[in-house]
C-alpha cells in the first residue's frame, strides 16, 4: 500500500485560523511544513494583526521548510 496523503498535501496550499506561533492550529500548521506535508500557507486578515506578528509568524514558517510557498489573501 503506498500512502498518497503526503504527496497530495505537497501540492496544496492551506489557510488556517490563528495568527501567533503560540495557537494550536498555527503550531500544528508549523508541524506539517517541517515534515514538507503541505506545499503551502495563505495567510488570511484572520491572521494578521500588525507587522511584526505578521514578520513572526511568517519567519517561523520560513524556518519550519524554506522551501514552502507563502501567499496572502488581502482585498
């Protein structure tokens, strides 16, 4: 049996609810990117507050898989 799940999760890009490294889903989401499980994040207003929360979160994500795809949904 070959499990697909991980190479599927490699490909898609996810939103996720919180905005400090210290919530749960964000730390689950940080999980997932060390263990290159998703190809992706898209940030949402949900998940910005300021510039330097936003400059934190985004650097701990960076340091989870440098190579992971880092969009933001802002109209």
């Amino acid at each position: 049996n070959i499990n697909f799940a991980p190479l599927i999760g490699s490909m898609l890009m996810f939103g996720f609810s919180g905005h400090s490294v210290n919530d749960e889903q964000v730390q689950n989401f940080l999980e997932y990117s060390y263990k290159k499980l998703l190809g992706g994040i898209i940030l949402f207003a949900r998940n910005i507050n300021d510039p330097k929360q936003l400059k934190e979160l985004t650097q701990a994500f960076r340091k989870s898989n440098p190579s992971l795809i880092i969009a933001v949904d802002q109209e």
